[in-house]
C-alpha cells in the first residue's frame, strides 16, 4: 500500500524516534485526544504528527537491529490501514465511544394504540446500527436496527426494562436503560354462575368479558360443551337445547384483538330430564271476606312454565298469574267452585299438565 505518512522500506532507523504527550500514551490516548474537529493542540489532521505516530508503529514492529522482512512489512502495512482508518482521514473524525441515545424513555406506550417512537444517536461515527442489548421489548413493538424507531401495537398490560444500544461505524456503542409500563386494561373474563344445564331444557347465557381492545372472540379451547350447545364465536353466548348426559368439563378462552387472552374453566354435570307435573293438588279453605294466596306448584319438564285456566272458573274476584301459577285476591263471595288449571313448559314440543280444583267458599 502507499501512504503520505513517512518513508516505507527497510532503511532507516532503528532508534525509537521522539513522542510528545500526546503520542505517548498509546494510539488509544492519541485518538481520543484528536476526537474534535478543529482542535487547536496540533493533533487533529496533523501530518507531521501522523508521521510520528507511524514511526512509532514501525518501530514496534521492528526488532532493534534486525531489518523488517516481508512479514514485518505486511504487519506494518496493516497497522497503518488500522490507524488510517481510525483517525478518520478525509475530515470525519474519531468515535470516542461517549454516544449520547435520545430520548430516554417511552412516550406514553398504551395496549392496543398504534407506537412509534424515534430514536437518535450522537457523540459517534454515523451511521449507527440499533439493537436490545438486554432485557426484552414491550409485547407487540419492534426496532429498526437501521433507523432506531420502535413501533408496532402494545400486545399487553405490563411492566418493560430493557437496554437499548446504538453502536456506531466505528464499533464504539452507547446504551441508554428504559423502563415503564404499558397502560391499558388487563383482559378478563366475568364468568358468573351460569346455569344447570338440565336435559331438553334450552339454554342461553352470554359470556362477558372486561378490558382488552375489541373486537373479541370466543372459543372453547379444552374439552367440550354439553351436547347440544354450541358457543358463538363473535359474542360469546353459549345457547341450544340441552341434550347430552353425564358430566361435562370444558374452558372457554377470550382472545382481543391485539392476541390477549383470557379464560374460565366450567365443570358440571347434566341434571336428568323428569316429566312436568303439578305437585299442588288440593287448595286450602277459601273464607268469604278473607285474602286468599296460594302458588300452583310445578316440577320437572323445561322451565319457564305457563299456568292457565282451562276449564271451570276460580271463585269470584281471585285471578291467576300466568307466569308464576300464583292464585290470589280477596274472596268477595261464598259458595262451591270447580275449575282446571293447565300447566305447558317450554321443551321444543311442550308439555302439558293438568290439576282439577273443587271446593267452597265458606
């Protein structure tokens, strides 16, 4: 190679030729100390104290007496393409490894928000290559080891510590610690009693969740529902006629959009089917006068029930509610009364019982 640095050869010196304070403390010191563009010491861009720089080099890899061979020569040769290289020729100057990274946290990083955050780098020899020296980004983000911008969609609530880390074109590097938090609301899943599920009894319960970003979707992820239900993936409810037996264990998870999850365990067993029937059978005395209040009880078929008159009639001024089978009222007339009370449920093809009531009123 050739250089403007000194004579090359075999044939000169074999006296270590002078230093000043600067050369020496080493090539190290000497960088450092010709970091700054226009300095006045002499050091920066300075030919004549390059020359003394490689002297001392030639020097070094010399043994005092003893020509440099081929060897020695390629040594030397490669030490100052080192150097040239490190003093920055050409005016760009020299990395002293104090690389300043700004800015020095997350702005405001929320689960579910679109991030980008740029990072800048100074202090070094752009350009400058961007990495995570430890710890881990927050769930969702990425950086651009070209350009230092972290972005991307927060996955989740949670807590980050991580070192960033800009390393320039000279291999000096600079890192910059940055902790915080996501914000945002945790998923979850409020998974409330639900149900029985009984045999050829319908079944609808809607699964509700809290926190995460919409939109949701549902699914059973272990196990299975009973037979007969099914789950709608969109929103969450659970519906259909229940007709499996036995027992059924099964997990239902919640997955946001951003691929949080959450999910709730349900374990139970298939309460057997029993026919509709009316197990009120006779009413108490009725007394002119009086309030009256008693409830057509009913078991088994498939709830809910419906309750009416169907034949006869209850005794002046009472009524039957329909809905809960309650017979009440003030009884305003004595004498004998006869009347049929009809109870269907609500099984895809109902069932229907009937009670005959007979009596009088005192």
């Amino acid at each position: 190679m050739s250089t403007s640095f000194g004579p090359q050869g075999l044939n000169y010196s074999t006296t270590r030729p002078p230093t000043d304070t600067n050369a020496s403390g080493g090539v190290d010191t000497w960088a450092a100390n010709c970091s700054a563009i226009g300095a006045t010491d002499g050091t920066y861009l300075d030919a004549s104290f390059f020359n003394e720089i490689i002297a001392n080099l030639r020097y070094t890899v010399r043994t005092a007496g003893v020509p440099l061979n081929d060897a020695d020569t390629m040594l030397y040769d490669a030490i100052v393409a080192i150097v040239t290289k490190a003093i920055g020729i050409g005016g760009s100057g020299v990395s002293t490894g104090s690389i300043l990274i700004t800015p020095a946290a997350l702005v405001s990083p929320a689960m579910g928000v679109a991030f980008s955050q740029a990072f800048a780098a100074s202090g070094g020899t752009g350009p400058y290559t961007w990495s995570v020296a430890s710890g881990a980004l927050p769930g969702g983000l990425t950086l651009a080891s070209s350009t230092g911008i972290l972005s991307g969609i927060p996955t989740a609530v949670q807590t980050y510590n991580f070192t960033l880390m800009a390393t320039d074109s000279l291999s000096a590097t600079g890192t910059e610690v940055l902790t915080g938090s996501v914000t945002g609301v945790a998923l979850s899943i409020d998974h409330d009693d639900f149900p029985p599920c009984v045999q050829t009894q319908p079944v609808y319960k809607a699964c509700r969740n809290t926190g995460g970003v919409g939109p949701w979707t549902w699914a059973v992820s272990h196990g299975s529902l009973p037979a007969g239900l099914s789950l709608n993936a969109s929103t969450g409810v659970i519906s259909g006629t229940c007709s499996g037996s036995g027992d059924y264990d099964h997990t239902i998870t919640c997955t946001d959009n951003v691929g949080s999850t959450a999910s709730f365990r349900r374990k139970g067993t298939v309460v057997p089917h029993t026919a509709l029937a009316i197990d009120t059978t006779t009413l108490p005395t009725m007394t002119h006068g009086t309030t009256f209040s008693e409830s057509i009880v009913v078991s088994g078929g498939t709830a809910p029930y419906h309750w009416a008159i169907t034949s006869g009639a209850l005794p002046a001024s009472l009524s039957l509610n329909p809905g809960t089978g309650l017979i009440d009222y003030l009884v305003t007339a004595a004498g004998a009364y006869s009347f049929t009370v009809t109870v269907t449920d609500s099984a895809g093809s109902p069932a229907t019982v009937s009670q005959a009531y007979s009596g009088t009123v005192l």
